[in-house]
C-alpha cells in the first residue's frame, strides 16, 4: 500500500452557500453533504470527476484576493453555454485559444470566483491520450 493523499477538493468561503449550490447545480454538480444546518455552515458538491465545498465566509469575499480559478469540461460546450445562459448566467462567447482549440468559456461564480469551462469530447480525448503515448 502505498502512503498518499487522495481526494483533492476545493474548498471555497462563500457568502450564501446555498446561492453557491443553485448556481453550481447549473453546471451538473448535486450536493452530497452539508452540516445540516439553517442557514449552512458548509456543504459539499460533487460532479463528475469532482467536487467543491463551500464554507460560509465570516468575512465580506474577496475573491481577486484569493487567486482562485476552477477549470472544467465539457462534451457539449455550446450546449452547456445555452443551459446557462437560459438560467441568467451571463456567459461570453465561446473564444478558441491555441491551448484549447476546442472551445472554452470563461464565468464567475456568486462571489465572483473564476470558472473556466472547456469543450472536451471524444476526439479532444482521444487526441490527448495519442499525445501522451496512452492507447486509446
């Protein structure tokens, strides 16, 4: 057996978790654990190959202060785009960057914390496992 940490999760301080949970649960994260108390002190999403936790903030949030930046995937970007932007999310048209040729968005959650979402399907993967010498 091998001695190591497992598990990585981000934990954010946030003003109103359970704003954070509505605005997360747009891009597909379900919460799993909170403290089960009114309001919450805590809670703890997960999505698919990840999670996030929220604490509730005793302080005003900074998030520029934090240096903070999600980054994320998507098989359906344009999809996902639409989705959010049907729920009031303000989102900026998909840019192209030479490291993600694919597409990706760039939005804020609640407290303004950075999220990157980035188009990744079968080809981007594909294309990724040939690179690093993986067979597909």
């Amino acid at each position: 057996m091998t001695v190591k940490a497992t598990y990585s999760t981000p934990m954010l301080h946030v003003a109103d978790i359970e704003r954070s949970i509505r605005f997360y649960e747009l891009l597909g994260f379900a919460t799993i654990d909170t403290d089960r108390c009114q309001p919450l002190g805590w809670a703890r999403m997960h999505c698919e190959g990840g999670a996030v936790m929220f604490l509730r903030a005793e302080h005003p949030i900074d998030s520029s202060a934090q240096a903070l930046m999600l980054y994320m995937y998507t098989p359906d970007l344009a999809g996902l785009r639409e989705h959010l932007l049907g729920n009031g999310v303000q989102v900026p048209p998909i840019r192209h960057p030479e490291y993600m040729p694919s597409g990706e968005i760039g939005i804020t959650d609640p407290d303004g914390f950075l999220i990157i979402v980035a188009h990744w399907g079968k080809s981007e993967h594909e294309a990724w496992e040939k690179r690093i010498g993986r067979p597909a």
